[in-house]
C-alpha cells in the first residue's frame, strides 16, 4: 500500500471508532487487524463486537477494564 492509501483507511478507521462513541455510544474494545475488514468496493468495516461495551451517562470506569486482545 502506498502512503495515500494507508492515510485513507486510517482516517475511515478513526471515523468508524468516532461514530461508535458519538453516535452508537459503544465501546468497541478489542481494534486489531483482525478486526478490521474491506468489502468487495473496499470500504473499511469494523468488526467483532463481541466484548464491546455499551456507554454509560455516569462515568463508570469502564475504559480502565480490560478487554479483548
């Protein structure tokens, strides 16, 4: 991948994880390449929600526990 490619894939990645904290209100927990797919018109994908948290209004300490890989 050259240079330009890579920032356009980063910068999907960081509006994939934006729009789960803003929008979703979700904690995705566990971002590894694993989990992060392109479809056939190569648009990123986040995936694997599986220890993802739900965010709370209180301020719990949910990003001081532990998760994932």
């Amino acid at each position: 991948m050259d240079i330009e490619e890579v920032r356009l894939y980063f910068q999907c990645l960081i509006s994939a994880v934006e729009y789960c904290h803003e929008c979703a209100q979700v904690i995705h927990r566990d971002i590894k390449c694993e989990n992060i797919l392109l479809d056939e018109k190569h648009h990123l994908k986040l995936a694997d929600f599986g220890v993802s948290s739900k965010m709370k209004q209180d301020g719990d300490d949910i990003l001081t526990q532990k998760a994932g890989t």
